[in-house]
C-alpha cells in the first residue's frame, strides 16, 4: 500500500473516492497537510483521482473496494486469511485437499482410489476407480431434500415464464434420455451434437446425454451451416437435436434450415431430433427427422442412470486456436463436475433462497459450467434467458431481476458495455435491491465499464467477480471471492484454492516480478482441466504444454498474458497468439482468413484484431484480390463468405482491399505492422528488411489517410 504521509499532489487533479475504499478523502487531506480545501476539485467519482506525483513520479492509486461487511459474515469464504487457508492446505498436501473435496462435495456409486494420476502427463487422470454419473449430481440428489425447488427459471424473449423444478426436471431429463436411448438408439460413448436456442430443452438435452453416458458437443446457434457441418464431421456425431427455431426480439428465427444444409452431404447422423420453439413451417426428411413433441410424452420418466467412471467424456466443445481448424475440447465426467460445482459455491456463493443468472448461451463454455452443471450440481435455481438483454429495451435486464428476485447476475464485459450506453440510467428505474454478487467473463473489463457495473447496478453494495477462465480450465481459474477479496477494478484478483496459477516468464519458466508480463500458467493439473483434444493427440499436446516450462517440466500455457501488480493481484492482459475476442467470442483469424480465402477472386489475406468500443476487439481484414474489382461489391462478397463459413459473429468491422501484404523475405507475414496499422499506431520498427517496404506506407496511408 502506498504511504500517504509521502504523496504529493498533482494540484489540479485530486478527484477523491466516497464510499467503500480505503483511501478516505478526509484522511488524505489530514496526512497531507493540504489546508485549502479549494485547491481540490473532489467529486464523487472513483475513476478519475488517479494521477499522484509522488517524488516527481506519475503513479496511479490502487482503488481497493472491501467486500461488503454484511455478506462477508454469511460468505462460505469470509476472509483473505480463510482463503489463504485454503490454497495453503492445497499447496501442502495437493492431492489431500482434492480428494477431501471430491468426497464432500459428490455422491459416489464407488469411491475412487487414487486421486490424481500424473504418470502420463499432460494426460491426467483425477479419481480414478470412481463411480458415478453427472445427470444424477446435477438432479437425483436433490430429490429429496429439494423437489419442488425452482431448478430452472425460463424466461422467454417475449416475456413468457416457466418454473421447473427439481421434481419436473428430474421427469423431463429421464423422458428425453429414454427417448435417445430407445428411439435413436443413443449408446454410452455415441457423440450427439446440440444445435439449439436457449429453451430448457437445451438443458435436458445436455442432461439427458450425461445421463446415458452419450457425449454431447453442443454448437452454438450464432454458428453456419458450414460451421455446424465441420464439427458435426469431427465428432463423427451419431444424432442431432434441434429446434425449428426461437425467439429473438420478438421475432421468430430458424434453426432447423441450418442443419438440413449442414447434413446435404455425405454426414455420419443418422437422426435429428427437432424440438418445436416457434412452430414455423420446416422442412422434413422422414426417417431422418423425428418430432420430439409427438413421442415425448410416450417415454417413461425413468431412466436408470449410467454408472459412468470418473474419467469418461461426458461433452465436447469446439473452441478456436491459432490454426483453422477449431479445437474439440474434452472434458471428463468427476473433475468437471466437481469444480463447476466447487466454483459456484465459492465464486457466486449462490444460497438456498438465491435466484441465480448467468446470461451466456449453452453454446458457449460459460453456458456449460454456469448455467447448466454449476448451478444444478449444487442444487440452485439457474435463470435461462432467450431473448437479447436489450430487448424491448436496455432495462429488460434490471426487470428480470426485479421480477424474478435475482440475487447473482452473470454476464460478460459487452453486454455491460452496451447496457451502459444505451441505458446508463435504466437500472435506477427497478427494484434491483436483491442483487449480492455480479459477475464478468470472456474479456478484459475496461474501469468505465466496471465503474458503472459497481455502482448503478451493484449500488456499491455488490462485490464484482473478474472470473477468468477458458473453455479447457472447465471452470474458474483466477477470481475474486466476493465475501473476502479486496477487489479493484478490472482485476481478475488471486488464483482460486487448488489452482495452482502462476504468470510465468516464458524463456526462464521464472514466476515474474511485480509490473512484468508474462505468459499466465497453471503448474499442476487441476480435476477440471481439458484431458484431451477430440481425435488429435499431438495438438493437445501441443496445443498448450509447448510453449512454458518450469524447473524443466512443461506447464499448462492459457495463451492469455497478464501482470501482478504491487500487491500480488493479477491482471490478464489478452492473448498472445493469434485468438481474438470479439464481444467476448473466441476467433481465431486464420480461421476467419480460412473463409475469406474461399472467396475465389481472394489472392493473400491477414485478419488481425482492432480495439472496439462496445465489442471488445473487431475484426480487421487486409485482403489482396487476385484481379480488380469494384471494392464495395467484394466487401460485401467477402463478409458473404465469411457469413456462409462461421457466421454471422465473425464479421469484419474493416476490410481493407491492400495492393499486397508487408512479408519478410522468406514470405512471412508481418502481422504485428498490420495490427500497429490497424490500431491507427506509427509504425515505429524497422521496416527496410521487408520484402516490399513500401507496401507499409501505401496501406497506412489506405487505413489511417
Ligand atoms: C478471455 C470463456 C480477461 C481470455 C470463459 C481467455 C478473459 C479467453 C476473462 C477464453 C477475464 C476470459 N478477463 N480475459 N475475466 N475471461 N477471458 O474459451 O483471453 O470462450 O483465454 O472461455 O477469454 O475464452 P473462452
């Protein structure tokens, strides 16, 4: 912490923070020995103080918010100390402090015997000889103590609601496991691909696989029938499970013509099951579609649950890496279960009455843990959202907390971003006092952003949880606990216990010092970690242990950089490949090249990520055409392409038609020129060695004139 007795002014600038932080105005003031009051200009704000010369230095102050004294007392984590505690307990006896977890936190058909098993890193097995099965800790558990609990709170876009609770939830998920398993002959092992919108039958579908042992890989609904087809093809899956279609403001969209052109050709499904949302008119291929709202009702609602290990698949999910191709990323039945459920308790602190949201689609990894297997796991009431959270208007949001008594809100920086511009004052219009804990994810929060999440939404009563994670941590990795961390702003905070999290430098595999970069790493396996790349061994491999090690062992690399500050806390800063995150969506930009590229008058392109207001990073394409063409009819040509490819969330913001691109003499591409261009940056580095060096200086002059 700074000591205030040495800090001097910078006179102009002393814009002093109220309320929860622990750099009080008055105490400055005093310290300071500052005795007009009329050279500050101090205003409620908390953002703006920043500037302090100390010894004629610029550095900015820490803001620190304590959690909140009252929900700390009832936090399943009151305090640093607990908390300290607790990753003491794991760093001390590792394997100890997973295996207690695993018994108190899941119900065994067999206990396992050995807790974890390294011997063929990076392929780990947690709690082997275990038994048990993922539908029945997310539902058979729960009877009795909870049946008639709201399990899953449905709100549709046009403002319809459904309650379902344990007890129903519990028949609706036997009914849909009967139905895969008698009607479309689904075995223990068979992929099924979910394509649908966010109704509770998405979450059956999920269940009812985990049930019967089937490994679900759920695409999301935003993806292209090319997309769909692609991961369709690498899992080889068996079924399909649709809708026709949903709502989305008010209106009705379709699904269901996606898939049939995802299946023209040659394709391994043998069924696709449609589930009626909408009732718009759809095609049919008799023998192939089945109507699940003509047979479910036929099933009966008891469904023994496969006695699954600990380490059998229970879903893939596709996720994008720096080449074209996306990532199947595995992951297992136990360690999952148990750190999506772990996590919840720890990270949102959900209790029994609460009314828990987390705004994500299923066809995203935070939809998985933080929808479905989270919140069920431990036994909570979990909100499933269908429409968009500006619909009818930007309050929509704060009405469903009111009416709803939402108690944790979930949601990612975008969404913050566009709620607050384009309803900075419609939270003040709702009663939206229930609300404990928020949370971000899928990107790095800007302050303004977080600024006004913690105070208009969070009232400055609400703890934020910066959760930074990724499709292959399954879970958490690095988060504030809201009963007991400090937070400050736009700061993913500590490592969760058990998580053994380290910014590393990557030449010395040396934990770096305060204010350094380094590549953010995990150096032990944790129970919820990816175990395998669906079909390619070799790029699990590496994929993520190729590029750290440390003592001379390969580690766990996230792809994410990031920086401890003065006091420990870390900061992520973005990826260091070639992903990008456009409105907290992952790309990868030789994908995105890879369906530019099958525009036929496309000669080279290079797509590189540019900040954007609202969503984070856009997509910025410099394209060469192989022969002239009038410019505005290719651009849209190309994002017609990209549209048809991946779909409509890799759309580039900018293409940029470029008389070639800036390469070494080996035929390189110089991405890190195109990026400084695109970011509108002077290109300052050397550029003579290029290929072609003027090329720099005619697409500055195209880009920033
Ligand atoms: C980024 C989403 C900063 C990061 C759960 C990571 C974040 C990628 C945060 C994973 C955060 C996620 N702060 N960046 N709190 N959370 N990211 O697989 O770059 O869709 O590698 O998982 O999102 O994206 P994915």
């Amino acid at each position: 912490m700074i000591d205030i007795s040495e800090i001097y002014f910078d006179k102009t600038i002393v814009l002093i923070p109220q309320g929860n932080i622990d750099l009080r105005f008055d105490t400055i003031l005093k310290r300071c020995n500052i005795p007009d009051m009329g050279l500050c200009n101090a205003v409620n704000d908390i953002f703006e103080i920043n500037y302090i010369i100390k010894e004629g230095k610029k550095m900015s102050v820490k803001e620190i918010f304590q959690p909140n004294v009252e929900f700390s007392k009832s936090a399943r984590i009151k305090s640093m100390a607990e908390y300290q505690a607790l990753q003491d307990e794991a760093i001390n006896d590792y394997e100890g402090f997973w295996s207690r977890f695993a018994k108190e936190k899941l119900d065994w058909i067999e206990p396992f015997t050995n807790t974890m098993d390294e011997s063929n890193f990076p392929f780990v097995k947690w709690f082997d000889g275990g038994k048990l099965n993922v539908s029945s800790q997310c539902i058979d558990r729960h009877l009795d103590s909870k049946a008639n609990k709201t399990a899953i709170l449905f709100e549709g876009d046009r403002g319809d609601t459904l309650k379902i609770t344990y007890a129903e939830l519990s028949k609706n998920v036997n009914k849909f496991a009967n139905l895969l398993k008698n009607e479309l002959n689904v075995k223990k092992g068979d992929r099924v691909v979910i394509y649908m919108p966010m109704i509770p039958e998405a979450a059956y579908a999920m269940l009812a696989c985990a049930r019967i042992g089937a490994i679900h890989s759920i695409v999301f609904g935003g993806f292209s029938a090319e997309a769909l087809k692609d991961r369709i093809q690498d899992a080889e899956a068996k079924v399909v499970i649709t809708a026709d279609g949903a709502y989305r403001k008010d209106k009705p969209y379709m699904l269901k013509p996606v898939v049939d052109t995802a299946l023209s050709g040659k394709t391994p499904v043998e069924k696709v099951l449609v589930v009626k949302r909408n009732n718009e008119e759809i095609a049919w291929l008799d023998g192939r579609d089945i109507s699940y709202n003509d047979i479910i009702d036929n099933q009966s609602d008891e469904c023994e649950a496969e006695i699954m290990d600990s380490e059998d698949p229970l879903f893939l999910l596709y996720t994008s890496g720096s080449t074209g191709k996306p990532k199947g990323v595995q992951h297992n039945s136990a360690g999952y279960i148990l750190w999506a459920q772990m996590t919840m308790e720890w990270v949102f602190d959900v209790k029994e009455d609460d009314v828990y949201w987390c705004t994500a689609d299923v066809g995203w990894i935070t939809g998985h843990t933080y929808i479905v297997y989270g919140p069920l796991a431990m036994g909570a009431t979990t909100v499933m959202f269908e429409g968009v959270p500006t619909y009818p208007d930007a309050g929509r949001p704060w009405k469903m907390v009111q009416d709803h008594k939402i108690t944790q809100f979930y949601t990612a920086p975008t969404a913050i971003r566009v709620l607050h511009k384009m309803g900075e004052d419609e939270p003040s219009k709702y009663d939206i006092s229930t609300l404990k804990v928020l949370g971000t994810v899928g990107e790095p929060i800007d302050p303004p952003a977080w600024k006004w999440y913690y105070e208009s939404v969070g009232q400055s009563k609400c703890a934020i949880v910066d959760t930074y994670w990724q499709t292959e941590t399954g879970g958490h990795i690095v988060s504030p606990l809201p009963g007991a961390t400090p937070i400050k702003p736009a700061c993913a905070t500590f490592p969760l216990p058990g998580i053994m999290a380290e910014i590393l430098d990557p030449k010395t595999g040396k934990k770096v010092g305060a204010g350094e970069s380094g590549y953010m790493c995990i150096t032990k396996p944790w129970p919820a970690m990816i175990r395998g790349v669906w079909g390619d061994e070799d790029r699990f491999v590496k994929s993520y242990f190729g590029d750290v090690k440390k003592d001379g062992k390969a580690v766990y690399f996230t792809g994410d950089g990031a920086k401890y500050d003065e006091d420990g806390y870390i900061t992520i800063t973005g990826r260091t490949d070639d992903v990008i995150n456009v409105s907290g969506h992952r790309m990868g930009t030789a994908e995105v090249e890879a369906a530019i590229k099958k525009y036929n008058n496309v000669a080279e392109v290079a797509v590189v990520g540019k900040p954007h207001e609202i969503k984070g990073e856009g997509i910025f394409a410099y394209v060469v055409l192989k022969e002239e063409a009038e410019a505005e009819s290719e651009m849209k040509a190309i994002n017609g392409m990209i549209k048809q490819e991946i779909g409509s969330i890799a759309l580039c913001d900018d293409i940029i038609l470029a008389p070639g691109l800036p390469k070494t003499r080996s035929g390189k591409i110089m991405r890190r020129i195109l990026r400084s261009i695109a970011k509108g940056e002077k290109i300052t580095q050397d550029i003579s060695t290029l290929e072609d060096p003027s090329i720099v200086a005619s697409i500055e002059s195209m880009v920033n004139g």
